[in-house]
C-alpha cells in the first residue's frame, strides 16, 4: 500500500465519520423536539410529528455513498433502518417520561385527595387516571390526572404527589418523579442508536467483506 491510498483511505475514514456523527445529530435532534412537543405542547401531534423519525432514518441509509464501505450492513439496511426506529420509539417514550420528572424534580409535594378514577386500558383492566383535588381545596391539581399502573386509590383517599405548579406535565408519585430509570433507559437507547449508526460506516477487514 503506498502512502497516497494510505493518506486516501483515512481521508476517506474521516468523511464516513464525520456523516455518521451529522446522522447521530440529526436524529437526536429530531428525537429531542418530539419529546419537547410531547411534554409541552400536546402527545398528539407530537406522535404525528415523531414519524419523521423513520423517514429520516430510511432516507439517510438510502442515499449515504459511505454506507457502501459496510457490505454487511447495506444488504440489510431497510431492517437496520427499522430497528433503529423501533428503539427510537422507545428512547421517545422514555425521554418523555425523564424529561416530565425532571420538571417535577424543582415542583411541589402536595397532599391531594381523590375524587375519580377512570381505567385506562379497558381490555386489561390496568392502568387508572384519578381525578385529583389539593387538599384542603377545591382546587384541582395542575397537570391533569395521576396516572398509576401499580397503585389503586379510592375516591376520598389522601395521597402525596409531586407535581408541576405551572401544570405543564401531569403529576406523579414521589417515588416515580425520583426515578432515574426512565432516564437510563434513554440513554441506553441512545448509545444502541448510535452506535448502530456509527458500526454502519466501518469498514470491514477482508474476512468481513
């Protein structure tokens, strides 16, 4: 190998990097303004925004010349492209989470009292959003219902919630608005992400190819 293909190949290293970094960053960024629409303004709209997602993922596998150096990888590219999406989504609904009980780490402890319950998935009769009054009050707690998958209140039970005075995400159990793990878990997703990403541009030695 001569010192010019040696000086072409790490140039040519160096450009497969620096477009799996501008990919990583794309779609973090995407990742990111989703779930600040999902906390901020409605759930809704930002899962009808989070589908850019996939067709961000898709396209930039589909036209990256550098991809090409990852035989493996470009045979397969469409399910890669997929699985990436699919741990996306999960990094998405975890980040949300982390994100809302970051914002009830600087909010309130409250005493609240029930005052309904609603299920919210019928079909498993699990997971319910009671209706929550500040104690003492007639007011009702900012940030809409507590949703609880493991706890089971009755109307005029009292309970201790954290919750967000500005009411812009829902409140929660202390313990739950304390937990990292919704955060690990997108951070976990995040490395699995990028680092998928990242394996896509190497280049295989000769028992690879």
């Amino acid at each position: 190998m001569t010192l010019d293909q040696s000086a072409e190949e790490g140039r040519s290293g160096l450009r497969r990097f620096g477009g799996a970094l501008g990919l990583v960053a794309v779609t973090t960024a995407v990742l990111l303004g989703v779930m600040a629409l999902n906390v901020y303004v409605n759930a809704y709209l930002a899962a009808v925004v989070g589908l850019v997602y996939p067709l961000v993922v898709l396209y930039a596998f589909a036209v990256r010349r550098d991809a090409d150096s990852n035989p493996r990888f470009r045979k397969n590219m469409v399910a890669w492209g997929l699985g990436i999406s699919a741990v996306g989504f999960v990094a998405y609904l975890a980040g949300a989470e982390a994100w809302a009980n970051l914002i009830l780490g600087s909010g309130r402890t409250v005493q609240a009292v029930v005052t309904d319950s609603e299920v919210t998935n019928v079909l498993h009769d699990s997971g319910r959003a009671y209706s929550l009054v500040a104690s003492g009050s007639a007011d009702a707690v900012p940030g809409g219902p507590l949703k609880e998958d493991s706890h089971r209140f009755k109307r005029g039970d009292v309970v201790t919630v954290r919750m967000d005075p500005a009411g812009r995400v829902a409140p929660k159990l202390p313990g739950e608005a304390d937990s990292p793990g919704y955060l690990l878990l997108f951070l976990g997703c995040n490395v699995l992400i990028d680092g998928t990403v990242l394996w896509s541009v190497r280049r295989p030695g000769a028992s690879l190819a």
